[in-house]
C-alpha cells in the first residue's frame, strides 16, 4: 500500500542525515511499530509518511503513486489519519463535533452521520453524555480515545499515530494499543504507530528500529 | 462549509473572548458611524441650507455713482461743497425685480427720524440730544426717535433672528401699510408708562414739521446685545419703532410717496443669485439704483458644513485605519493562541483558504453584533460629537463675520452729507450681524439619525476592515507547517 523508496531526511547538511537510502513497504491490515532512541528521527519519519513534510531524498508511493503527485494537502485529506502524543483535539469542541468536523473536513463517506460518529465513540467507550460536553472535561486516557475514534470515521486506509500512548497509564495504553490492532486487523488499515515502549512495539504485527540511520527489522 | 460551524463553535464556546472582541469591534464601529453619521448630517444640512437660509438682493441708491457725480460737481463749482444726492428705490420698480423666477418675498425698509412729542425718549449719557447727527441722517436736524418703515416687522433681520421679540400685542404687517401704527421698544414703553392701544406723538423734523399721533399695537424687546452695537453718537436702541414703511415715508416728506431705502428679495436658490441680479439690473435705471446681493449666510452655513464634513471625513478614515490595525493585532494574536487549531486541520487536509475563510466568518459574525450595537448608540455619539463639532465650527464662523462686518456706523453712511436717506448705521450693523445668528441657528440644527443606508455603509466599512485585518494576520496561517506545530 505504502512504499518508501529510497528515502533520505536531513535538516542542514545531508552528512548530518537522520536516515539515507530507506526502503520499507507498509501493507493495508497490519499494524508496525518503529521504535528507536529519542532523537533517530523516527517521528521526523512519520512525519514523512503522513505528508506533513518531504523528503529530500526519494520518494513516498501511495498504491505505487508519489504522494508528491497526489499533493499533500489532498493526500492527508484522504489517505492518512493522524493520531498524536498530545491527542490534538479541538478543544472548543465536544468529542462528537471533534468526529463531525473530521468527517466533513476529510470529505469522509460518513459525513454528516451523526449516528455513526456517536457509535464509533460508543465503541471506544465515551458515554453519550461524554459526546457532548466539552473534549477537555475528559480524561487523558479518553480524549486519546476520541482521537482514535476519529481516525475511524474518516475513510483513510493509513493510520498514522505518534507516541499515542505517552501520555497514558498502563491501563489505557492496553486499550488503545487493542483499539489499533482492532483498526488494523478488523477495518483491513494499514496502522504505522512510533513508540519508544517495547510493550507496545510487541503488539503490532512488524516493529522496525531506526539506529544509526538505518532501519532494521525485528523478530 | 464546515468553517461556518467551526466559527460559530469557537465564538461561542470562547464567550469571554467574544464578548471582547464585540467591545473592541463596537467601539470601533461606533466612531465610524458617528463619522458617517455627521458627514451625511452635514451634507443634509448644506443642501437644506440652500433652501432655509436662502439669499438676499438689495435694491438701494447706486452711491458709488453718487459719489463720482458729487466728485465732478465740485470741480465744477468751488465756491460751495457740493452735496452727496442719492434717489429713494421706487416701488414700481421693486415690483417688477419681485415678479423675477427665483424671487420668494421682498421687504421695503425706510429708515428716517421724528421727535418725540408728549413722552421722552431715552437718553443715554454721554450722547448729545441729537443722538443721530452725523450718522448718515440729515444735516439740517434729525430727532431723537429713529423710525424704522418696513413692510412687516416678522421679515427684518432683527425679528428674524429673535435679537428682537414681540412682548406684547403685534408687529407691524402689510396690513398696516396706510395706517400710523407704531411697534415701540420694551424700556420705552416703561420709562412712558405706554402699553398696547395708548397713542404717541411724534413731531417731524423736516419740511413743515406736523406732528402724528401714531397708535402703539406692539411693544417689542430688542436682546441687550443689540445695545452693545450701537456705534459712537447713536441714539439708544430702545428709541427705536417700528412703523409701516408707508407712515416712514410720510413723515420724510411727500416726494418719498411709494419710494423705500431699500428693499431686500429674498431668492429661494442662492444658486440662483447672480442670475437674479443679472436680470433685475436689466430692469432698473443702474446710474441710479444698484443690486447688491448677500449670500452670505448661506456660505457661512455651506463654509461650516464643509469644514464638518471634512473633519467627518478624517474621523471615519483614521478610526477605519486605526480600527484595521488595531484588529489586524488582536487577529495576529488570536491565531498565534490558535496555531494547535490550524495545525490540526492542516493535518487533517484542510485547505489554507478555508482555515483563514473560518477567521473571517468569526469575524463576520462579530461585526455583525458590533453594527447593532454601533447603530443603537451611534446616533448618542454622532450627537455629542455633531454638537462639539458645530459650536467649534459657530464660534468660527460668528467671530469671523463679527470682525468683517462691524464697523462705525455699520452699513450706514459714516458721516457725510446725504439729504435724508439712512438717519443711522445701527439698524444695518445689526442686521448683518443678525445674518451670521440665523446661519449659527441652522447650523445648531445638524440632524443625526440613523438609517437603514447609514448601517449599509458602516457594514461595508466594517467589511473591509475585517478582510484587510484577516488578510494582514494570515499570512502566518499561510506560512504555517503543521509538522512545526504538531510535531517539533
């Protein structure tokens, strides 16, 4: 589904390269993690794959078209999903509005299901009275929920997600963790998470480590 | 058009921050309305003026071909000063400039003096009896009471500009003419115990001097400004009466029969008073009689608008600029708060347009509050500062016609030695002076009101001001990367 083809990222000089020559291929209904020290870059890799920035070298193909050709703006809309530490919610908004807004700005074939969206925040266990209220009335733990919730009302077939268990406890990590192996395997996603934890690494169906700018793949 | 609801979602889950901006975007409104306001006020009011304050043109002896004829008489004959000889205005003549397009109404004044007989005036220290020797009256003798023949009092400048007021009975009107009614000033009527129906006495002072029992239908009060102008050796202002022009001329002699010092038109466009004049010229004998014209309330009213027209238009201009970067400000600081916002829509695709589209429509809606709220306190406002404006603009104005228009002996001859005409300057120092106080009442009278066109075009600055702030501060939604804001 998703190809990076000889991928190089730097910021200054290319010498000082985060990564060089990267070619990995992600799959619709698996899930990999990319784990690696602080500061490898795999976030700044992510960031590549989601089209929230371009690499300097090579190219990222969507079902075997450059993301470039489709233009990033137009892919994020309808290709990617984007789950991050900091949940990146609208906090002006209730979780419902917050999955309504999505759907309308992503032109999802749900928009304006109402119904749907709350079902989707059912699922992940926000309470019709939680859907109404303002995002930031909940806790870390759901707010993170809605933002899962919202990469499954849009029609992206990649789900992208950063440190999205960072903020959480053990509890919640579990059944967000459960929540993207379910989007994964059960919605036919391809779901591209970076974790610094092994735990959550270990979940997911591949885990590649970015060290000394090359990526490796685990057993 | 998500951003619709995105905007309303955000004005109205940010109360706080909505509320300011309505305070900060009404206040800004509110100023420019009371700019618009006073500008469309003074434009009404200058072409009211047109119609209200109108425009003068005075027939009267031609002086200026007095004095050259007088000037050729003397080096002619040496042996005795030859005499400046004006011709009283014949009525006919009046009559026919009055039948002109553009003419409303016209006023004959005869201006002349008798003696007092069976009553006193009042004498004022300092003056000699014959308060108006040498004031432009006869050299042979001049009384101490100074008549004033015109067709209807209501039409003077005096009354017309309330310096003089009617405090009992009535003023003299067309009806009178033929009759030896008398209006008589307020102190008079004290210091003689005269009140409405007693008769008075007044003794000629030319040909065979008859005395007339003139009979007292109104007593009038002159404004004690009126006292303050009267120019050195006048009689005192209180021994002024008002009479039928027709009871004037009597008293001057028989051969003034249906003559009058002047007679003033008074043309309904001043647009139109040169074409008057042009064409009453052609009427009258110019060697004899001249037209002056006076349109000088309506300059001074049109002179006074303008300059609050003006000022008007500085104030909507510099609020409008200063209104447009104050928001352009707050807008920069709003989306510098919002960059999370923008970042995450950027991440979810949204175009650039339509996160800057979403800052407008806020704005929009802001504006739409703030116009209700300019319209219901705009009219306070205008009015307040319409007022502050206008008095600036009057004490102007007056004191510049003041200065121009006083002088010894005002519109009268200062001296010199005319057979009869104008027995004193007073009545025309105080008329010119009474123009300049009937431009400052219409001036006063600068209606503000707000329309429905009024909050059309205050919308429409409003607009504008929204969409340069918004265009000012997106460049930085434009420049924004959401990588930056989301990830780094």
């Amino acid at each position: 589904m998703l190809k990076a083809n000889d991928i190089g990222y730097w910021y200054d000089r290319q010498e000082n390269s985060l990564f060089e020559h990267v070619n990995l291929e992600f799959k619709s209904g698996h899930s990999y993690a990319i784990v690696g020290q602080s500061g490898s870059g795999k976030t700044t890799f992510l960031s590549l794959l989601a089209g929230l920035d371009k690499p300097r070298a090579g190219q990222i193909e969507l079902n075997g078209e450059p993301i470039n050709q489709l233009g990033l703006t137009a892919y994020r809309r309808s290709h990617v999903a984007i789950v991050f530490q900091a949940y990146n919610l609208f906090t002006y908004m209730s979780p419902l509005n917050n999955l309504l807004t999505a759907m309308a700005v992503t032109n999802s074939s749900h928009r304006g299901d109402k119904a749907f969206a709350m079902e989707m925040l059912r699922k992940l266990g926000i309470t019709d009275e939680q859907m109404t209220k303002n995002v930031q009335r909940l806790s870390g733990g759901q707010q993170q929920r809605v933002a899962i919730a919202r990469t499954m009302v849009c029609d992206a077939k990649l789900v992208v997600a950063d440190e999205p268990t960072g903020n959480l406890d053990e509890e919640n990590t579990k059944d967000v963790i459960d929540q993207f192996q379910k989007i994964a395997h059960e919605q036919h996603k391809c779901v591209i998470i970076v974790t610094h934890e092994p735990d959550v690494a270990a979940t997911c169906d591949y885990a590649y480590r970015l060290a000394k700018h090359e990526f490796t793949l685990e057993a | 058009m998500n951003f619709f609801k995105r905007a309303w979602l955000n004005l109205t889950a940010k109360k706080g921050r909505s509320i300011l901006l309505i305070l900060v975007t009404s206040a800004i409104m509110l100023f420019v309305l009371a700019g618009l306001l006073i500008r469309n006020a003074a434009d009404t009011a200058t072409s009211n003026a047109k119609q209200s304050v109108g425009a003068t043109v005075t027939l009267a002896a031609n002086r200026e071909a007095a004095f050259k004829k007088m000037r050729s008489s003397t080096s002619t004959s040496k042996t005795s000063r030859p005499k400046l000889t004006t011709s009283p205005v014949k009525l006919s003549d009046a009559k026919k400039i009055a039948k002109l397009n553009n003419i409303a109404s016209y006023t004959a004044t005869v201006s002349t003096s008798a003696n007092a007989t069976g009553f006193s005036a009042i004498s004022t220290s300092g003056s000699s009896a014959g308060g108006m020797k040498g004031m432009g009256g006869s050299t042979t003798s001049s009384g101490d009471i100074a008549i004033s023949g015109v067709t209807s009092t209501s039409a003077t400048a005096d009354f017309e500009n309330n310096t003089s007021k009617i405090t009992s009975g009535r003023g003299i009107t067309t009806a009178d003419e033929g009759s030896n009614n008398v209006v008589i000033e307020s102190e008079l009527a004290k210091e003689d115990s005269l009140k409405v129906g007693d008769s008075i006495k007044l003794k000629a002072t030319t040909g065979t001097k008859t005395t007339y029992t003139l009979k007292v239908v109104g007593i009038y009060k002159a404004s004690s400004s009126t006292s303050t102008q009267q120019g050195p050796g006048a009689t005192d202002p209180s021994n002024s009466v008002y009479t039928s022009y027709t009871f004037a001329n009597t008293v001057k002699g028989s051969k003034y029969k249906n003559t009058a010092d002047s007679v003033t038109f008074n043309v309904s466009d001043p647009a139109k008073v040169s074409a008057v004049k042009k064409a009453g010229n052609a009427l009258i004998n110019t060697s004899k009689y001249s037209l002056t014209t006076d349109d000088s309330s309506y300059q001074t009213v049109k002179a006074s608008m303008d300059n609050v027209k003006s000022f008007a238009d500085k104030i909507v201009w510099l609020v409008a600029i200063a209104g447009t970067i104050i928001l352009a400000l707050i807008v920069i600081l709003m989306i510098r708060e919002r960059r999370y916002e923008i970042g995450v829509l950027l991440s979810l695709g949204e175009a650039r347009w339509k996160i800057v589209a979403q800052f407008f429509v806020e704005m929009v809606m802001v504006l739409v509050v703030s116009i209700a709220i300019a319209g219901a306190g705009g009219k306070f406002v205008g009015n307040q500062l319409g007022k502050q404006l206008v008095s600036q603009q009057t004490t102007t104005a007056t004191t510049g016609s003041t200065s121009t228009q006083q002088g010894p002996g005002g519109g009268g001859a200062p001296g010199g030695s005319t057979s009869g005409t104008k027995p004193s300057g007073n009545m025309q120092a105080g008329g010119a002076l009474g123009s300049s106080s009937t431009s400052t009442q219409k001036q006063a009278e600068l209606a503000i009101n707000v329309t429905v066109m009024d909050l059309v075009e205050l919308g429409g600055f409003g607009l504008a001001i929204m969409f340069l702030s918004i265009m000012l501060a997106s460049g930085g939604i434009l420049r924004l990367q959401p990588k930056k804001v989301l990830i780094e």
